[in-house]
C-alpha cells in the first residue's frame, strides 16, 4: 500500500510541475494562482496544499529539484585544471540542452530571478573555482570579476535558448570560454 501512496504521491507533484511550467511560458509567477494551477494540474486545491503552501514553494520546489539533478550530473565529471572550465562549460550546456524547455522557463522573464542567482553560484562553484588564480587580487575585487562573467555567460545562455539552440554545446562552450579568457578584444 505504501508504494502506491508513494506513485501517487509522486505522481500529483510531477502533474503540479509540468502545470506550473506551462503557466509560466505564458505569464508571470505573481500573476498565476494556486486555482489556475489546480485548473491546468486537474487536481483539486486541498490536493495541491497537501503538497506545497503556494506556487512560490511550487516554484522553489522545481528550481531545488533542478539544481540538485545538475549538480549531481557535474560532479560526476572530474576534469583537470587546464581542461576544466572548458569541458565543464560544454557538460553543462549539455544538460541545459537536454533539458531546455523547463531551463528556458525558469530563466524567462515570467519566473523567479532567485533561480538565476542559484544558477550563477553553481557556475561559479564548477567552472570558476581554478579560474583565477591572481593571489594579489583581493577577494572583494575576484567576487565582481566572476560575477560579471558567471552574469554574461547566463545571459549568452538565454538567448541561446530562446533562439533555439543554433550552436551545438560544444560550439556554445567556446565561444563562452573563449570571451572568458580572452575578452573582447581578442575574439576573432
């Protein structure tokens, strides 16, 4: 009896996700109720606040579960310092790509700008972490320096999205790589 509650159970909050996701391709978080998701969802309200308190812990909910598939992906990688920031830029782009349509959602204008603050600290925990190596600079000054990169990169990432992915990951990596440690002086 306990795995059927459990299928159940997992079950709603895969059919809440999926309806939350939806709306938001078409407006904006604050604008979206507990009913239309319950609409969308075709469970009832007590169904839904059984499992979340609002569509913001819905939300929170889908950006933790998100970030937790993706970081346990990452860190099946170890490349080495050298190869690193490259090859981890494509991996990611890659699960981005394999998971485009909620990543487009959730960095859309209609969703939560904290799951693009999520997104750039695990940027910066596995592309950035052997990136800069300067010792003189002071710690305050290398904070601006990767949040200017991590913030660009996720932007890049954006309208790659939006336009439909037109670069493969590896293609995206480059030249995302390739504006990092060269700047723009330098891209050819």
């Amino acid at each position: 009896m306990g795995s059927k509650l459990d299928r159940r159970k997992k079950y709603t909050r895969m059919v809440l996700k999926e309806a939350l996701i939806k709306l938001l391709e078409e407006k904006q978080i604050p604008c979206i109720t507990i009913k239309e998701i319950c609409v969308q969802a075709d469970i009832n309200r007590s169904t839904f606040y059984s499992h979340y308190s609002s569509q913001y812990d819905l939300l929170n909910s889908i950006e933790e579960e998100f970030i937790k598939d993706m970081t346990a992906t990452l860190s099946q990688y170890n490349f080495s310092k050298e190869d690193e920031a490259l090859q981890m830029t494509e991996k990611i782009l890659e699960y981005i790509a394999e998971n485009n349509d909620i990543c487009r959602t959730l960095l859309s204008e209609n969703s939560d700008i904290h799951f693009q603050k999520k997104g750039m600290m695990i940027t910066k925990e596995f592309i950035f972490k052997n990136w800069i190596t300067d010792k003189h600079l002071e710690q305050e000054t290398l904070e601006y320096i990767s949040m200017f990169v991590v913030s660009g990169s996720i932007h890049v990432i954006k309208h790659w999205l939006e336009n439909g992915m037109n670069k493969t990951p590896k293609e995206m990596a480059e030249i995302i790589n390739n504006f990092i440690n060269k700047g723009l002086l330098n891209i050819r």
